[in-house]
C-alpha cells in the first residue's frame, strides 16, 4: 500500500492500529534523536533526505512550536496527528505555512519565488532565471484572485482546488520516514504463473521448453538403456553426454541471427518463440552447465570403482591417456577436464554482475572459447561431428555471408554528436545496399577504437532516411567509454605512446577529423565496419492495431527509429500535380495501427535532449484535432522530480501546469506533451489504455530488466500482449 493511501485510512485507525502507530514513531523518534531525546536542525536533515535544506528549515520551524531550536517527541506527535488525522483545511494551512516563508499572513512574489527555486533544486530539473520568473508570474496571477499583490490563504485553497489529484492526496514527505510498517497482505487469487493471462502471454515459450524438456528426458533414458551393461554410473555419464551433444548444437542454432531474422518474415514467428531466442540461450547454456558437471561427476564415481578392481589408480583415469578411454588416442578424461573448466568459466563470464558491471569486454572474448569447446568436443566424443555437421554448416554459412556483407562498400562515420549523460550519436554514410526494419539492430567494429571488437547497437534512424545511419550509444562500459572520449578529445594523446608506428597512425587517423561545429557537434571521416541488420521483436509493431512503446532511458532508441517511420508511413507523401511518391518502398497493406502510445521514462532533465527535436519533429507533423483523436499520443516521466502530491512540489506543479497551458509547451522539455513528474503508475496507465478499445494491445519495451518485470505483470493483468528488446 502506498503512503498516500495509508494517510487516507490512518483517520479510520482503530485504537489498536492507533497504539501501533504510535510505539512506531516513538522507537523511531528515538534511534533518530539519541541520548538527549531531541531532535536538532541537523538530525532532522538527515532524517528526511531532502536535497534543498530550505524545506527542511521550513518543516523544522512548523514541527519546533515553542521555538526551542529543537523538537520534542510530544512537539512531533503533535505536528504528525495534525497532517495525517487533521482535516483537508488543517494541511492546506500547513502547506500555506511552508510557503509564507516571513509570516505575514500572505505570501508575497519574491516568497513564491523563492519556494519555487527551491523545488526546482529539490526536483533537479535546471532552468533559466527568466523561465522561473515566468512560473512565478503565471502561478501568482492565477492565484491572486483581488490583484492584491499577495496571495492569501482562501486565495491559495481556491486555487488548489484547480488541482483535484493535489487535494485528493495532499501529504508531506517529512512523515514518511515515520510511517508506521506495512501489514503483509495476502495475495489473493491464483499465483501469477498459474493464471489464464500468463498462459496466454507466454504460450509460444512455455509449450516450446515443454517440448524441450520432453527430447531432453527422451535422449537421456534412451541413451542410458543403451548403455546398461556399464553400471548405474555409467549409464548417467551417457545419459547427459548425449543430452550435450544436443545441447551443445542447439545453443548455436539459437544465435543464428541472420537465420532467424529470416524467420520472423514467415509463418515460424506465429509458432516458434523466437523473440526470446536469448532467454532460450541462456536456459539452454544453464542446461550445459548442469549436464556438464552430472557427467562429470558420474565419470570419477565409475572411475573410483575401475581403479579399486582395475591395473589403474583415479588419477590415471582422469589425467593421463594410459587407460585409452576415448576414440582419439585415449584423450576423452583429458579432454573432458579441460572442457569443464571453459564451459564453467563461460557460464561465470556470461553472468549480469559481469555484463552489466561496465565488463562487456570479458563476456566478449570469453564467449569467443565457443570454438574451442566444439572442437574439443569432436575429439572427446565419437558422435559429436553427427549432432554438429548441418547446424556447423549453418553457422559456417552466417558468418561467411556477414563478414562479406560487414566489408562491402566503403563505410565511414560522418558526423558525431556528443550528448547529454556520455551518449554519443554518430552518424554513417549508408550504403546503397543496407535494408533493414524499424527498430532492427547491428554490430559496429571501428578499427580506430578497437580493430577486434564488434558491438550491437540498435538503429535509431528510419528506414526511410536513405542517407544515413544513426546509433545512439550510451556509455556503458570500456568500448563505449573509449568511443566517447575519442570524439570529446580528438586531440588528446595517442592510445598507445610506447609504440611509434602506433602513434603516427592514430595521429593521422585522428586528423581525420575536421570542421569542429561548437564542443560537442563535428564532422569526420572515421572508417568503420557493420553487420546486420537484424531483427528483434518491434518488427511486430505495424502489424499490431494498438501499439505501446515504452522506453527506459536510451532505451528509446528503437523506438526513435520506429516513431520516424510510423510518420513517413501515415504523411500524405503524394505530390498532388503528378502522383509521384517519396516513400516506394511502403505497403498501405501492412499498416495495421490504428493507435500508437508512446511512454519515455527518464532519470533527469538532460536526458529528454538525446531526442527531443525528433519529438518535436513529430507532434508538429500531428494534426492538432483529428476526428478520432491523435494517432500518436506522447507521455513524458522524470522520475527525479517529485510527484504532485509532495508538499515540495506542489507549487512548482501547479506553475508548470499553468505555464504549460499559457505557452502550449512544456518548460522542461519544450514539447507540447507536459512532462510528468515522478514514475508511471502502470495500473492507471494500461486502465485507460485498455478503456480506448481501439484494438489488441501490443506493448513493446527497452530498458532496464527490473522495469521490464514490473510492466509485464502489470500486462498479464490486462491480457496485453508484451515484447522486451533483447540481443
């Protein structure tokens, strides 16, 4: 339960609820205040966490009633049962309090705008003088009904009443650290995995493992019946070897990338999961790792019983070829321990800790032992080269036809841009040949940078623009940061000074960058290298009739790519005097929206500018009234800034609004879409969008793993449909 809602029931608390409550602030008051049982200015900073030390002071001065500099547990209690059991009048004359910073009895203009700096500061949203003064004008002049010159406090109510969400949930964050604990409710209904919604959402994936998990348990029993004259060991030693072999072909039919983005133009993608094609490879890697480490096992208990009733000692059997065990020379015990010992250390490479701990590196050339492992695996086995030969074919095939397409045409970056937050945009010259779909992905190699190194990224530009290429790239890890710094300081010393040959070259490559257009904004001629594209779930998206995209910080990056061509598909293109056509390659027939809904949730204010002359680009291509409602509707979140209903932020929310509707654009972003303070409460976010009724819902996210679990409980709920950006 939300600390809104439990201020809304505390005035209903029964008495024993109420004696809860009260032995918790009590124990809290107590660890917080200390020996002298009081609580100073400092403690109460600290206690509340607030960024701007003027709330505080505020909030200090209101609780502090006998003006002791310090305060008290009955001040405390007092102040407390005031906001949460007082009336609606008693918490609005709080509020009234904070803001009459003097104690006139009215607040003054230089008063708001000295409330309202504050909440910017404690919002870390960053804007011009003139921007504030224009939001203590507009918020002013709304409120000072009699044009008095200061706002009363019955001026002050009628203009929050303006505000309903404000006045239905009216609290302070100061009393959140005191809040008594949440009781443990019991989920009702079925588990999530055992309802109807989750079946339905998930029913390409869950009959795909269950078909897994049946050829899994078949070529076990079946290879151990076979081996039955070996011992119970024994037999589970075969049973997982033959379980590898499978395994260890199929991992690779997963990541056929070329392959299966073929697939997803055909009937398969209606069958086979293959939007969780990852996932599935990391089910199927986890697999190899437990099959590994049973047959191993098995292997040294049957060894333990050859060598007491055989001419050799265990560790004969397990590091020497004396026993001849094994087709090649009697190497499969040798071959197998040094296959544990890659495959294990694969697994602990591939983990999140070190792929999102800034290490991509690691995992990069780590995963590249795959090769290693399959030709161990032709001398430690005698059927593996069965199991291998159409699936290595397959895979020979991929990566003869990527690398001819990764070097053909001369491709170069053109221009960059360093943005806000380390993201650099850089824009290729692209080739002729190069087709991909809205929201497909590729793998960028720039020698200059890394002459080995391939990365994926996803393409943020429309397929539409037939000039260039554009990548987003966030800096993340080594590869990014080294991208980065390279364009920040083109003139910086050379990567690697010990070595003159090195140098001269770097030096010269560098030069290569010309016509500096202000700090962050260059042309260049950097060669680099591409592969791909390839595609990812969003090429469901036109064929979707409701389509919501959720992005996560870069993670809007796709859906820029998307968004242009969604535009370019719905504009007029047709020249009116000769029917010509700017956009051949579109098929009406495919264009299946009817609604799109896009949600970009971002930390901080200069994030918003990686893309905001797009989202400007595009509302300004919206009709501003169209007969259904727009077509394509935007919803803005900083979650950084404090949401309407905290005392700290209820005026600046109210002045943004009225700026907002004064203008006709936003002061934090300069779009027409009002930014909304806070997180997304997805409940009443998919609520309205379920209500529209304009067709099946398809939600599509990129972004963090933890935002991803929450957004898709929250479909399954609402029987929508959900894809996550993975590769």
């Amino acid at each position: 339960m939300k600390y809104n809602e439990q201020l809304g029931c505390f005035s209903s608390m029964s008495l024993d609820e109420d004696a809860r409550w009260l032995d918790w602030v009590t124990n809290q008051f107590e660890s917080i205040a200390g020996d002298d049982q009081e609580i100073d200015l400092e403690e109460f900073k600290t206690a509340l966490k607030v960024k701007e030390s003027f709330f505080a002071e505020r909030f200090f001065a209101l609780f502090d009633s006998d003006g002791s500099s310090s305060i008290s547990l009955d001040e405390l209690l007092k102040a407390l049962d005031l906001l949460i059991h007082g009336s609606e009048t008693d918490k609005l004359k709080f509020l009234f309090q904070v803001y009459d910073v003097d104690g006139s009895g009215s607040i003054d203009p230089d008063e708001l705008r000295t409330v309202l700096k504050s909440c910017l500061r404690e919002s870390a949203i960053s804007l011009p003088e003139e921007k504030l003064d224009d939001l203590t004008l507009a918020l002013f002049e709304s409120a000072d009904k009699d044009n008095s010159g200061s706002i009363t406090f019955e001026e002050l109510k009628a203009e929050l009443e303006n505000f309903p969400e404000v006045m239905e949930n009216l609290t302070i964050s100061a009393a959140n650290w005191l809040k008594p604990p949440q009781e443990e409710q019991q989920k009702q209904g079925a588990p999530r995995y055992l309802t109807r919604a989750y079946w339905l959402n998930n029913s390409r994936k869950l009959l795909f493992l269950v078909l897994y998990t049946f050829l899994s348990v078949l070529l076990f029993i079946t290879a151990m019946m076979q081996h039955r004259p070996g011992g119970g060991w024994f037999m589970v030693a075969k049973g997982c070897g033959q379980c590898l072999n499978f395994n260890c072909t199929f991992i690779m039919v997963l990541m056929l990338r070329r392959f299966l983005t073929w697939l997803r133009a055909t009937w398969v993608v209606r069958v086979l999961p293959l939007d969780q094609n990852i996932l599935l490879h990391q089910i199927v890697g986890y697999a190899i790792l437990c099959y590994t480490l049973v047959h191993t096992t098995a292997h040294i208990f049957n060894f333990v019983q050859l060598s007491q009733s055989g001419d050799y000692r265990l560790w004969e059997y397990l590091l020497t070829t004396r026993p001849g065990i094994g087709w090649v020379k009697g190497t499969a015990s040798l071959t197998g321990v040094v296959l544990q010992l890659v495959i294990c250390l694969m697994v602990l490479c591939s983990s999140t800790f070190v792929r999102r701990s800034g290490h991509f590196e690691v995992f990069y050339w780590s995963h590249l032992s795959y090769m290693w492992i399959w030709s161990l695996l032709m001398v430690h086995c005698a059927n593996f080269w069965k199991w291998f030969v159409f699936p290595g074919l397959l895979f020979l095939l991929e990566k003869i036809v990527g690398l001819a397409v990764s070097r053909m045409g001369g491709l170069y970056v053109v221009e960059v841009n360093l943005l806000p937050s380390k993201v650099t945009h850089l824009v290729i010259k692209r080739p002729q040949f190069f087709h991909f779909k809205p929201g497909d992905y590729v793998y960028i190699n720039i020698p200059t940078i890394a002459k080995y190194e391939w990365h994926p990224f996803t393409i943020s530009s429309a397929p539409e623009q037939s000039e260039s290429l554009w990548l987003h790239i966030r800096s993340m890890g080594q590869w990014t940061n080294r991208l980065y710094e390279y364009f920040r300081q083109p003139e910086s010393r050379d990567l690697n000074p010990k070595r003159l040959e090195a140098s001269l070259r770097t030096r010269r490559q560098r030069r290569k960058v010309s016509a500096k257009f202000g700090e962050n904004h260059r042309f260049c001629n950097i060669k680099c290298y591409i592969d791909g594209p390839y595609g990812t779930p969003t090429r469901q998206i036109f064929t979707s009739e409701h389509a919501v995209l959720i992005g996560a910080g870069i993670g809007i990056t796709p859906f820029a790519s998307i968004l242009q061509s969604i535009m370019y598909r719905m504009r007029k293109q047709n020249c009116p005097s000769c029917n010509y056509s700017w956009c051949e390659n579109i098929k009406d027939s495919e264009m299946k929206l009817r609604k799109v809904d896009f949600i970009w949730i971002n930390r901080d204010q200069k994030s918003f500018e990686w893309f905001v002359s797009l989202l400007t680009k595009l509302e300004m291509d919206q009709a501003d009234e169209e007969p259904e409602g727009r077509f394509l509707e935007m919803h803005m979140y900083m979650t950084s800034a404090l949401s309407k209903n905290d005392m700290k932020a209820i005026g600046l929310q109210m002045a943004l609004d009225l700026l907002a509707k004064k203008e006709k654009k936003d002061s934090i972003t300069g779009l027409r879409t009002r930014t909304q303070p806070g997180r997304p409460e997805w409940g009443k976010v998919f609520q309205k969008m379920s209500e529209e009724n304009k067709g099946k819902v398809h939600v599509f996210y990129c972004g963090s793993t933890a935002l991803a679990k929450v957004i898709k409980a929250q479909c399954e709920v609402f029987s929508f449909n959900f894809y996550k950006e993975n590769f």
